[in-house]
C-alpha cells in the first residue's frame, strides 16, 4: 500500500503544443503551477538543497507498463544562485507521442492504494467528464 501526504487524489493537465514539444522551444517537461491543492499531490521535495527531486514511478493505465517521472524544483532563486524558481514534470515525452496525445487533450495523474497511474483522455471525452474537481488555473485542476 502507498503512502500518500495529504491532498489530492487525482490532478488533470490540459496538454497544450508546448508541452507536446510542437512549438520548438526546448522547455524540460510540464511546468506544474504553484498551487498548494497542486503540489500537495506530488512527493515531498527538500527545499534545503539546491533543485530537488524525487523520482516518481506512474502506471499507465492502458499499458500497464511503469514510468519513471522525475517532480523537481528549480529553486536557485531560494538559493541565490539564479532566477529560476519553477516545479517541472520530466519524463513525459515518449509516453505521450506513443499514446499520440494532442493539444488540448488531457493528462490525468491519479493515486492511490496502488500507487501513481498516467493516462490521457481525449478532448471530446474530457469535455463530457463531470466530477468533484476544483478548477485551480485554466490548464490545471485538482480531484478529491
């Protein structure tokens, strides 16, 4: 059984060209918002040392197969030693060109008993989901 810190049970990504790697740039995984009902979903990183990271191991729900996803936080603002200071997803990009994502699909991580799970749900599905979640930034949303 996993062990959790409290917080959401599930957050959503709508996936946009950039996250896709459509648009050039050559940006290191998903930016994740600094929201608290965000982060609280992601392990516990130490502050204390320069760009924490904790590795995370996702199962993808259609597959079956294990992911290794790395959560960091470039936090050289906090140390004086750059401007940086952003939480950044890596580790996505061959599982979203084999699930042959799209902009503004959805990625949806998930937790539980289990541990972490990945999937993408296709925008016209995404559309049609009602649920408990909480709306945090237009690209962003939290489940409990």
């Amino acid at each position: 059984m996993a062990d959790f810190p409290m917080g959401p049970a599930e957050v959503q990504k709508k996936l946009s060209r950039n996250d896709l790697g459509l648009t050039g740039s050559h940006q290191a995984g998903i930016v994740v918002p600094k929201q608290a009902d965000i982060l609280a979903f992601f392990p516990a990183l130490n502050e204390s040392t320069m760009n924490p990271r904790e590795t995370m191991t996702v199962r993808c729900l259609v597959s079956g197969d294990l992911l290794k996803l790395s959560f960091i936080h470039y936090n050289g603002r906090l140390h004086r030693l750059s401007t940086r200071d952003e939480y950044r997803l890596t580790g996505l990009t061959r599982y979203l060109r084999r699930r042959d994502a799209l902009d503004g699909d959805t990625l949806r991580l998930s937790r539980g008993a289990a541990g972490y799970s990945i999937d993408v749900i296709g925008l016209a599905l995404s559309q049609k989901e009602h649920d408990s979640s909480v709306a945090l930034t237009s690209l962003w949303k939290a489940s409990y």
